[in-house]
C-alpha cells in the first residue's frame, strides 16, 4: 500500500513547515488528488490517520480536492473533461484521446494551521 509511505511524506513536509512558522498547531493539510494520481483515496485517509499518531499533526484532517481529467481535445483544441475514466472521449465533441493537461496531480495545496495556545517552554 504506497498510500502509507505518501502519507508519511506528507506528514513530514507539512512537519517541517509547522517547526519553520514557530508556535503553532496544523488543523488540516490540503490536497490536489488528480483521479489518475494513482492514489486510493480511502487508502491515503486511513493511512493519513495513522502517519499523524503521535506527531504535531495528530488530530488534524487531510482535505482532499479531487482533480478530474481534462485532455487537450484534438478537435475542440481546449482544455476539455472527457467522459469518463473508461471513456477517454471530450466531454463536449466526444473525440477520442487528447493529451492528458489535468487529472495526475499529487500536490500538498495548503497547510491550514491556527496559533498553539500551548505557552512556549
């Protein structure tokens, strides 16, 4: 299950970031998951959960945005969704194929935090 071992990297980014911005607390990370990223989006929520025990992160969600697939339409010549998955198809002319520009993100978007309440030691 490589979702475990991309949980922990994010875990550990947003890890160092938290220790750069000084006394505060992660509430959640946000994620840009493209639906040719690869990634079992329930795999990833469950591993998320438990690569945060016992780090700064614990008790912080994981929000994820899910990306859909956009392809560079050969007869449109935009950007356009295609039909399905299955279906590699432009959604508005219904060609076939196109160059995929959207769909295969696995980027950490953002680190939502809040200032700790806990007095520095």
């Amino acid at each position: 299950m490589h979702e475990l071992s991309i949980a922990i990297s994010l875990v550990e980014a947003a890890q160092d970031e938290l220790e750069k911005l000084g006394p505060v607390r992660a509430v959640a990370i946000h994620l840009d998951l493209g639906q040719l990223s690869g990634v079992v989006r329930d795999a990833l929520e469950f591993s998320y959960e438990v690569a945060c025990q016992n780090t700064a992160l614990a008790g912080s969600r994981l929000i994820i945005k899910e990306i859909p697939v956009m392809v560079e339409c050969p007869s449109c010549g935009g950007p356009q969704l295609v039909v399905s998955l299955q279906d590699f198809r432009c959604a508005r002319c219904g060609s076939i194929g196109g160059r995929v520009v959207q769909g295969r993100e696995l980027q950490l978007a953002a680190l939502e935090i809040e200032e700790s309440t806990v007095p520095p030691v």
